[in-house]
C-alpha cells in the first residue's frame, strides 16, 4: 500500500511485516533526510462499511450507550468531532453532523455490496487457515524466530526467543476459531478475520478476543 498512509495492510494478511518498516524507511530517507529510527510499531484503526465512523446511540434500542469508533486513521480529528456529537446528544443539544455520523444509518444499497465483501474475505482466511499445508516443525524454528509449524501432526504456532526457550501456543484463535499468523515485525500471532492478536507466548493483545490462546507443550 502508499508509503503515505502508513503501509496499511489487514490484521494478520500482511505477507512480510518487515516489507513494510522498510519501505516506510527507505520513503524517510529518501523525503525527510531520516537515517535513524529508534521507535516503531503496528497499530489497528478500524474502518466502517462505508469508510464514515460510527458516532452516536450504539443501537436503536439502546439509546443511552454510545459508541464512537471507525475512525479509519483519523483518531485526533474525528475523535474531537465525537466529543462534540456525543455532548450534544447528552444534553439533548441538536448537532448538524450527527446524522452523518449514526451508526443506525447502514442501509443495504450501498453498503450491502462492501459487507459482502468482507465477509467473503474472512470466509475465505477461515478456510484456508484450516486446509493449508503446514511443512515446517519446531526443530526448524531458530532463535528469535517464530512460525506456524507441525507439532503432533496438527497445526501449532513456535516461538523461540533469544535464549533459545521455546513457547508453543494453538493457533486457533480464541475469538471464532480461525487461525492466527505469525507477525514477525512485532513478534506476535494475528488473526486475518477479525484482528485479534496475541503475544508470542498467547496472551491476548487487542481484541475481539478475551481468551488467550491455549499453550502447549512442547514435550508432548
């Protein structure tokens, strides 16, 4: 994806996580004259069917629980409008933009079209995650290295860190059950249908799942 939205690419479908931290210091460098980067890190903006946040009563019948999300990159912005929107909606104040905003209007036409097609996209990680061949086994997996192997002739997910300490987890995500990736850039297991991920020893990071995954041993 452009360098100058962030090397955006979904939770978990990002083929080589590292591609993207060097495109992104390979564009530093060559516009802003950057050679040293001390700091970096992935984080999940969510995005609505329509690409417009969500600002306002969370459901028709529920009224007094308000929700403000799908800010797609623009948290500092959007966020203030929300603040507005929802203020307003508190105090019984009528706001100019909080029709735009409500997260009542999905319609089917054109919206339809686009949760469709997500839905299709996740149908399809959630197949291929269960069907897919894995070759690699733990005694492949080298130091400050992880992988999606096979352990007991079942699909698992290693980790070795720096000193050689194994960590073992089910890949199966603790959300809806599809299987998670290994994120080499941040070391971490991500779930391509619904973003959750979780450490390299399990425990979760970002939802939707509460549930670490469950560890294995190693031994077995």
């Amino acid at each position: 994806m452009n360098s100058l939205r962030g090397e955006n690419h979904k939770t978990g479908q990002g083929i080589c996580t590292f591609g993207h931290y060097e495109r992104l210091e390979k564009y530093a460098a060559e516009t802003f004259g950057i050679r040293n980067i001390p700091f970096r890190w992935s984080a999940q903006d969510l995005i609505s069917i329509d690409k417009v946040p969500y600002i306002g009563p969370i459901t028709g019948r529920h009224e007094r629980v308000y929700v403000a999300t799908g800010f797609a990159k623009w948290g500092m912005t959007t966020g203030t409008m929300a603040g507005h929107i929802l203020a307003d909606r508190i105090i019984g104040r009528d706001n100019p933009h909080a029709a735009i905003f409500d997260p009542a209007r999905f319609k089917a036409d054109p919206g339809m079209k686009h949760f469709i097609v997500e839905n299709v996209n996740v149908a399809k990680e959630l197949i291929s995650g269960k069907v897919g061949i894995v070759h690699k086994h733990v005694s492949d997996i080298g130091e400050d290295e992880g992988a999606v192997v096979r352990h007991n002739g079942k699909r698992a997910g290693a980790y070795k860190d720096t000193s050689g300490t194994l960590f073992l987890v089910d890949t199966t995500c603790t959300h809806l059950g599809c299987e998670v990736e290994w994120n080499e850039g941040e070391r971490s297991w991500d779930c391509p249908c619904h973003g959750s991920r979780f450490d390299y020893a399990g425990h979760v990071i970002e939802g939707p799942a509460v549930e670490d995954l469950k560890v294995l041993d190693a031994q077995e």
